[in-house]
C-alpha cells in the first residue's frame, strides 16, 4: 500500500502506520520521475541512502534490470483514497528507465575465476601426491573434482543443458510411478484411466501421506513385494524380506496372495494368517495386507466393488467405482487395525484359539491362556485377550528390532502374567522380560541356560519400544548408532544409580572445564 500524498508532494497526515516505511521509497521514485534523468549521481545516492528499502531495490529501479512492478487495489470505496496512491505511485515508476544489459562480463568474471581455481588446486593436488600423504590429499581430490564439474558445466551450451534437464525430470518421473509414488493429479488420472485394474494404496497414521502410493496389479501378472531388487514392489523397513510374498491378479477379479517360506507371520491380510501356510490366499476388496513393519496397504478390486451396486442406466458413464476416502486410507485405532479382531464374548478357548496364530509371541502362550480363560469370567477373558494380543504384536516388534540392531547378542523379549489376576486392569497383569541366551554346550536346552536380564512392567516396555524404534531408524540412515551400551542411550540396558552418578559427575567436570 503506498502512502497518499497530495499533489505538490505533501504527506497525509492519516497515513497508516503501515505505510510509513514506503514513504522513502515513494520519493525516491517521484524524484527520479521528475529529473527525467538529469539526476546526478551523487543525488541518486542521497535518495537511496535515506532508507533499507530504496537502497535495497536501487538496481532494479535505476541499474541494469529488467524490473516488472504489479499494483493491488482494494476493490471498495473505503479503499479508494490508498488505490488513488498506488496507481500514482505506479505511474511515477512507470517514468523511470533502466538499462538491462546482458551479463557477458558477470559470467567472463565468474569463468576467470573458476579457471583460477582449478589451476590452484591442481598444483595443490599435484603437491600432495608428490609428498607425503595426509588427510587433505582425499579433500582436494574431491575439490579438484568438483571444480572441473563447475567449468566444463559452464562452458556448455543453454539447449543442451536444458534438454539434460527435461530427460532427467522425465527420467525421474517414471522412476517414481514405477515405484507406486504419484502426485495428487497424476494419481486421479490413473485411476481414470485404469477403470477396472485392481490396484493397491498405502495406508497411514498421518492424513498427509495416506493413499499417495499407487501400484496396479496387471492382470495375469505376478506382483513381488519384498526389500530385494527383482522385487516389483520395492518395500525397505522392519521385517522385510528380499521376497515376502507375492500378489496374483487372475482376471481382475480373483486376487489371491502367495506368502514366503521363511515370511509367514510378517505378511498379515486383516490381521490373519491362513490355516495352511504353505495354501495361497484368496484376497477381498478392502482387505489390509499388512508388509512387516514398514507398510499397510488396501486393496481395491473395482470389479469386486461394484458387482452388487451396477446401474444398468449408467452402464455408459463409464466406471461406477470410487477411490478410496482419505477416511478410509487413515489408520485411527493403531494397533487393533493391525491384529485379528476376536469375538467379544467366548465360551470356549477354541473359539480364541484362531487368533494366535499370527504372532510368535502369542502362539507360545495357548497353555497359559487356555488356564487363565478357565478362571476368568468369558467378558474379561477376551478383554484381557485383546490387550495380550496388542502386547505380543509390539513383543514381536521388539525382537524384530533387537535381531537387526543387536545381531551379535543373542536377546529375546517374552510376556509373563502376574497371577493377581482378579485386580486392576488387564495392562496390570502383563510383565515383559528381556531374557539373554547364551550360546551353550552341546546338548543342554537353551531354555535352562536362560538368563532374565530384565522385568519391566508394560507401560515401561512401551517406552522402551519407541526407543528401539529411534535407534532403528537412526541406524537405517545413518548407518551406525554412538548410543550402544550407554546406560542413558541404549534401551536394552536399565541404568542403575551409580550409572546417573558418574554421569552427573563427568557433566560437572565438563562444565567447570
């Protein structure tokens, strides 16, 4: 908003405050206007000098720029007096000329230096492979290197770079899609186009990366999941496999999934496992296919979706399936969107018995909880099984983390119930304990030589997971992790109270250095 003055010049004294620091720059330009440019160069830079705002736009105003002014009005009549003084003040820029120039001498400054500085560090280059070797020989390698990137790169000509950059951005375009990453509108398009393809959608926690993966199943295709690199879908993350499993589309319809040998329990479909493992399983519009630890995906069978709703008057239009909600793609309850939903009310533990299956954890508990159900009321026996299945998922979790992390320690976690089990709430009943295995002699069980490291209550074990959690991901990307065996850092280790002794004791000491 420029300030509005009056005809000879004068300033308004209802000006707005927010106007006040234009004031300078709005001179300057009436000035400039009005000398028709027979200002002197020491005028020009007393008009510059008197604010941040002239001096800072002094070269697109007066200098060798090619300077584009846009003017905003306010379209009521309460606005009318501050557009009057923008379209003069647009209209006293308009007065003024600049003299672009092209900058053949910025770029011979730049070229001269870039050559000087190759000449440089190729004698310094040249110094340090003649002498003794020291650690600045690798730096002024990868100097040299990037150096003689910046000349030839300035050298070539505009078209050629500008076609490079048009096959890259192309290049990277369809990298992208083939792994399933599509923008918003390339998404829509896709699904436009490919009306009764069966196609599968990330799911997530967070609403802003929830459905922006896309993969098709192609029909009569086999589509690979795992982390390896024949895989179609490429997946890297907790519990991942270079194959875990494999997606079958037949006709567009039938849709049937193929899990690894050694991948069982890491591929669940709603949370479940089949009966027979090694038996391919026939999977449903809306199924959830849960890949280890790193990824939810929905499937979409457009097919399955719209034989009971088909318009025999819309049979024309074209598609009558619709893409999945960003409701839909969200994961809201965590965990129990990922394991087995078991009945509210079982009379028998048989009828509990299929919803073991899915987890090492749990499957290892039927004897413990085929006497618990006994002696609880059937109610609070499938309330307490329903936190029992939450808590083996993040065990199994746990474990999954501890094998790759701590590959040369051989540690487990495990779940034990307290038997008080007629108080509190079913989180209460649940202890987990880190149990070391040490390698043995021959013959003796594994199970004797046990050692439990560790008792932590549930809600302490939770926090130690999102530990776990941060330290995995620190090592994935940086490929190392500072924290092992620190007390304070490592979530394996519980500290005692001369470990937060001597580490009070060394902040001390460093603080007084």
């Amino acid at each position: 908003q420029a300030p509005s003055y009056s005809s000879n010049g004068a300033w308004w004294a209802q000006s707005s405050a927010a106007s006040q620091p234009l004031a300078p720059l709005v001179l300057a330009v009436r000035e400039l206007g009005k000398g028709g440019g027979a200002v002197t160069h020491s005028q020009t830079d007393v008009l510059f000098q008197t604010s941040n705002l002239p001096l800072a736009l002094k070269e697109a105003l007066t200098g060798s720029c090619r300077t584009s002014l846009l003017v905003t009005l306010g379209p009521t009549a309460a606005s009318a007096e501050e557009s009057a003084a923008g379209l003069r003040f647009a209209e006293a820029a308009r007065q003024l000329r600049t003299h672009p120039e092209p900058l053949h001498g910025v770029w011979h400054d730049v070229a001269t230096s870039l050559a000087e500085d190759l000449l440089r560090l190729r004698s310094q280059h040249r110094r340090n492979h003649t002498g003794s070797a020291n650690c600045t020989g690798g730096r002024t390698a990868r100097e040299l290197a990037r150096a003689q990137r910046l000349v030839e790169e300035l050298h070539r000509l505009h078209r050629p770079q500008h076609e490079e950059q048009a096959e890259l951005a192309r290049w990277r375009e369809e990298a992208l899609q083939a792994q399933g990453l599509f923008n918003l509108s390339a998404t829509q398009k896709a699904l436009d186009i490919e009306q009764v393809t069966p196609y599968l959608m990330n799911m997530s926690y967070d609403p802003a990366l929830a459905g922006r993966l896309l993969y098709y199943l192609r029909v009569g295709q086999v589509t690979t999941i795992g982390n390896g690199s024949g895989s179609t879908i490429l997946v890297n993350g907790l519990g991942l496999r270079p194959r875990l499993c494999s997606v079958m589309n037949k006709d567009n319809v039938c849709i049937s999934l193929q899990r690894s040998e050694d991948a069982q329990r890491l591929v669940l479909v709603n949370g479940e496992i089949p009966s027979s493992l090694a038996a391919e399983q026939d999977l449903t519009h809306g199924d959830r296919i849960c890949v280890g630890r790193a990824m939810v995906l929905r499937l979409q069978v457009p097919m399955q979706a719209c034989v009971e709703t088909i318009n025999e008057d819309d049979e024309e239009g074209g598609n009558s399936h619709k893409p999945p909600t960003s409701d839909e793609l969200l994961l809201r309850e965590a965990l129990r969107e990922l394991v087995p939903r078991p009945p509210k009310h079982a009379d028998a533990f048989n009828q509990l018995r299929p919803y073991m299956r899915h987890s090492e954890s749990l499957s290892e508990l039927q004897l413990y909880m085929e006497d618990l159900h006994c002696k609880l009321e059937p109610m609070r026996s499938c309330s307490f099984f329903r936190t029992l299945q939450e808590a083996c998922f993040l065990i199994d979790e746990a474990n999954l983390i501890t094998r790759e992390v701590r590959t040369d320690e051989r540690v487990s976690f495990e779940v034990e119930f307290v038997w008080d089990i007629y108080r509190g709430s079913a989180e209460d009943i649940l202890m987990i304990r880190a149990m070391w295995y040490p390698l043995g002699k021959p013959g003796e069980s594994e199970q004797c030589l046990a050692e439990v490291v560790h008792y932590w209550a549930y809600s302490k074990f939770r926090e130690r997971l999102e530990m776990m959690r941060d330290v995995y991901d620190l090592l994935q990307r940086e490929g190392s992790w500072p924290g092992r065996d620190d007390p304070l850092e490592d979530p394996w280790i519980e500290p005692s109270l001369p470990d937060f002794q001597q580490r009070l004791l060394s902040l001390i000491v460093a603080e007084r250095r």
